[in-house]
C-alpha cells in the first residue's frame, strides 16, 4: 500500500479473524496494523496513531472499551467502530459514550465495517425493530450491563445479580442470544 492510503488499527484476539480482515481491508485502501490484545495495540496506536480502528470488544485482559478512550486521548479524530459478537445495549451505549463512532455485531460483512468507518453521523432511516427482545435477550443485556458497573468483576457481578458465580460465568461463555 503506499503512504496516501488511510492508517488503520485492527483488534481482535481471534488471529484468523484478524488475518481475513486484514486482507480484505488492505484491498479496501486501508494501511492495516493488527493487534491481538489492548497493550499491543497501544504500543502500535502510540506509534502511529490510526485514522481509523476496529476493535473488539471482549478480549483477554482489558476489554476493547478501554482501548476506545485511550486511542480517543491519542488522537480525538480516529474514527473507531466496535465489532463484536457479544453485543448488547449497555455496552454499545458505553462504547459511543467513549468515543466510538459505530457499534456492529459480529458477524459483519467488510462493507458494512468500511462503510460504518466512513459515516460521519447517525443515520435518522434506520429501520426499527417493532418487536420486543426475548427475556433470554433482556436477561443477557442486564448481566451485560451490572458486569459494565463492577468492572467487568465477574464476583462483584454475581453478588449484585443474587447469582452464584459458576452459574454466571457459565451465562457469559455462551454467544449472547439473536433479537
């Protein structure tokens, strides 16, 4: 890639994952560093801020929400889009909140990643979802949520939801349910 195209920062602990999506947004015109955890991405964005970043939310070691704010404090204008497979409200909020510009769910087709990258804003036509989520949907959510509050703690957590902490670690290993 020459030195006009766009720098960006790919985090994901999955390396093949990683690998795909560096390919394809490498011919996409995007300069790609890829990273598999919140340290080596900092080094790389400390390095080189990004112009744009795709992270993922959940990692070992620090969640993707903390890389958000640091790369913000780096360079306010990176452009960053969450993808992740464990979705939910409180944690699309918190990553806007942080500086994220787009939220997407895993699995997302490289379009859809590039062309959340490019908007600028919020999109006023999106089509609404009319029909209520599942209680095992609400249920993932809120677990999502008080995890959010404690620090993703996963005995904090547990105590506050009245929940053994077997039992919730086991909720948190499955894939959140689909709306």
């Amino acid at each position: 890639m020459t030195a006009d195209c766009p720098s960006l920062l790919l985090v994901d602990d999955d390396a093949t994952f990683r690998e795909v999506l560096t390919q394809a947004l490498n011919r996409r015109g995007f300069t790609v560093s890829g990273a598999a955890n919140v340290a080596d991405a900092l080094q790389l964005a400390e390095q080189n801020p990004p112009e744009y970043a795709v992270l993922d939310l959940k990692m070992p070691g620090e969640s993707g929400l903390q890389l958000v704010a640091r790369l913000k404090q780096l360079d306010e204008h990176t452009r960053i889009v969450m993808l992740t497979g464990y979705a939910s409200i409180a944690t699309a909020i918190e990553a806007i909140k942080l500086g994220a510009t787009h939220y997407l769910a895993k699995p997302a087709e490289v379009d859809e990643i590039v062309a959340a990258l490019q908007r600028g804003g919020g999109d006023a036509s999106v089509a609404l979802n009319l029909q209520p989520p599942s209680v095992e949907r609400l249920e993932w959510e809120h677990i999502q949520r008080v995890l959010g509050e404690n620090d993703n703690n996963i005995s904090a957590t547990a105590r506050a939801l009245n929940m053994h902490r077997r039992t919730l670690q086991r909720k948190l290993a499955k894939r959140p349910v689909r709306r």
